[in-house]
C-alpha cells in the first residue's frame, strides 16, 4: 500500500519485531490512518506522525474474541501507555488514568487513548482487526498562556528531557506486548488489576472489570459503562482533533 508523504519523515524508531513502523499521510492523524490500513498492513502495524505539538501514533490489533468482549484491549494500551509515560518522566511524579481512556498526569490531562474497529462487526463477531491509538500533548506553546488551561499539561511543562517522544513510543510497543502476555499467561483478571492500580481508588469500594469491559465499583456493583465511553472520547477536542486543553 503508497501512503501519501507527510510533511516530514517520521524518525525511525526501535521497535520490537512483531511491529512495522507506518506514517500517516500529511494531515491525517494516526488513528485514522491506522484503520484505514488495517486491513492490508495487519497486525502490528505501528503508525505514527510526526508534530511538535502532540506524540501522535496508533497500533493495528488481531482480537481473537467477540468484539462484545475485545473491547477490553483498550486496558493493555491504557496501561501500556501510562507506564511508557510514568518510566519517560521525571521520577515520583504521579500517572493516573480517569475512566477509562484519559491520561492525567499530576493530576492534569496529558493525553489519552481511543479505540476503533470495523463499523459493520456485531457484538458477537471478533473483528477483522481493533485500532488502539494515544495523543499526548507534547508542548501547549501554540495555545498562548499556560495558566489559561490549568486542567492540561504538556511533556514540555513536565520537564521530559530530550528525546522523549522516541523513548515513550518504544516503551509503548514493549509495553504493550508485556500487557497482552499478561494477559494470556496470568488471565485477564491480572491485567485489569494492574490498569485499575493507575485509577484513583474510591475508600472502600471495590472495583472489578466485568467480561464486556465494564467497571463494577463497590459492593452493590454500580457500573461504569465501557462501550458509550469509548464513543465519547471526553479526553479529544472535537474541534481541533487533539487533547482538549
């Protein structure tokens, strides 16, 4: 498959190899691009853009279960992308993630992830393929005054040194590979546990991640709902296609 150039070559990066380094055409974000190709670039493609506002990139995914169920990958490419942040940064500094695709970081939006699939699969069918993406904001120089959107920050605020795109992408990939390991050695239970770790823990009321992706929270099971949230996407500006500053 010819992709159209993007405005400038994407570095290459150190990749495990079960990965295939894509770029996105110029002014297409990664996730769009990822399924778009999907299904000629298979799994393992690793697509990424090249901005100095955002660290943009997104991975094709072979889901082997109904996508009712399959939907639960967006837990291995949230963990994975909290660690890869958490090992970039500045130690002892905080990563959390809000239910259930947001990174914040010290407390302040940095980015976050989404999930895609084939728009004619059912409930019951195991998709063609799944497209886990992640925006970071990478700097907020372009929006003007910092202190005018305290709710956000960037890796540039944080003080991530030089480098730190490459280092959090390669992270990601190896990441995200121990996530599904732990997943199919230790059983699912084992990887929700550890993404539920990066969740701020309400005193005294239980969580658990039930089979369709869903968080079960205290004892009477209030349920916080996986499929309308990965539709919401609350962590993008719809107008701007990045993080919501």
């Amino acid at each position: 498959m010819t992709l159209l150039a993007p405005s400038r070559p994407a570095s290459r990066l150190t990749l495990p190899p079960v990965f295939s380094q894509a770029e996105a055409a110029a002014g297409e974000d990664a996730f769009a691009a990822a399924r778009r190709m999907a299904g000629v670039a298979g799994a393992g493609a690793f697509v990424v853009t090249d901005r100095d506002d955002v660290i943009d990139f997104a991975v094709v995914l072979a889901p082997d279960e109904p996508l009712a169920s399959a939907r639960r990958a967006l837990f291995a490419g949230m963990l994975a992308l909290a660690e890869a942040v958490g090992a970039a940064g500045p130690a002892e500094m905080p990563v959390a993630i809000a239910w259930p695709d947001t990174l914040l970081y010290d407390g302040a939006r940095l980015g976050g992830g989404r999930l895609g699939w084939p728009q004619d699969c059912s409930e019951q069918a195991a998709p063609d393929w799944l497209v886990f993406g992640a925006m970071l904001i990478a700097s907020k120089a372009h929006a003007g005054d910092p202190g005018l959107t305290p709710g956000s920050t960037s890796l540039e605020e944080e003080s991530f040194g030089p480098g730190a795109r490459e280092l959090i992408l390669e992270s990601f990939a190896r990441n995200l590979m121990k996530a599904f390991e732990i997943w199919t050695e230790d059983g699912f239970d084992a990887l929700a546990a550890r993404f539920l770790g990066y969740m701020p823990e309400p005193p005294g009321r239980p969580r658990r991640i039930d089979l369709n992706g869903d968080c079960l929270v205290g004892p009477d099971g209030e349920r916080l709902a996986l499929a309308p949230a990965l539709k919401a996407v609350r962590w993008r500006d719809p107008e701007t296609g990045g993080v919501r500053l």
